[in-house]
C-alpha cells in the first residue's frame, strides 16, 4: 500500500507491504496503534501483523514505522499530525474499496475489502522544476490610480 501525502509543500510516501496493511487496519480498528510510547523507552516498539510491522514515536512529533526482518528493516519517519490523519481515514473507513488504477490483471483483491496495486504500476512522484509544488507565483497586478476630488 502506498500513502502519498503532502507536508511543508513536498509529496512524500509512506509504502507498507500488502501483507502488512490488513493487520495494519485490524490494530488501528482496534485502537491498539492510538497511543504509542517512545521509541527510546522500554517496550517503547508496538508491533502489528505477527511482528511484521513495527510503530512508535520520535520527538518531536514524529512517528517511525519500520517492518521487515531485522537485517533488511525499512524505516519510515513521518509527522505526527500525517499519522493522525492516516488512523482518522482507516477508522472512518474512508480507505475502504479503494479504486485502483490500471488494468483488471493488475489489481488484487484482499479479503479486507481493500484494493491494492503493485507500487511499479503507480507514477512516480516527480518534483517540479518551477519552484514550490504548492502554488505558483502570480505577478502582482498593477494599481489603479485613485481618483481625486
């Protein structure tokens, strides 16, 4: 599963392995990912999906998830207020059935109900030559004389 969000004007990705994001949403339903400890205290890792998967907090306001075994773990960073809205989505089940693009052969369905694509079939995301992804500059526009009288 692939997550794109966008925070301080970049588009970045949180990717979680397809085995990975069905017990991921069975903890979230649950509750058991809302309040996570530090990764630095004891016991501070909370695992999910048969310890595939593994979540806890950064200071400040940062969220690491990391899965894979342990010579090959991949770590993610992402912010809080990211993580936040990523829990509100999969409790309100708002990622639920999800259309994916591409070809009927390239989709798979999960028995969670989800809809997941191999992350080879999505665009990757490019940044943009022309400054910040966000806006573009607009010139100002002239000023009107003021009529006097």
């Amino acid at each position: 599963m692939i997550i794109r969000y966008r925070y301080a004007g970049r588009t970045r990705e949180l990717r979680v392995p397809t085995a990975l994001w069905s017990p991921f949403v069975e903890e979230v339903r649950r509750g058991r990912l809302d309040r996570l400890a530090p990764s630095d205290a004891p016991g501070g890792w909370t695992p999910w999906g048969a310890g595939g998967g593994e979540v806890a907090r950064a200071l400040p306001d940062e969220v690491i998830i990391r899965h894979g075994a342990a010579q090959a773990r991949l770590e993610s960073r992402l912010p809080a207020i990211i993580w936040d809205q990523i829990l509100v989505a999969v409790r309100a089940h708002a990622v639920d059935d999800l259309d994916a693009r591409g070809d009927a052969d390239s989709v798979e369905r999960r028995p969670s109900g989800f809809r997941t694509m191999h992350g080879s079939a999505l665009k990757p995301v490019r940044p943009r030559d022309d400054g910040p992804d966000r806006s573009r500059a607009v010139p100002p526009r002239p000023r009107l004389p003021r009529p006097t009288g």
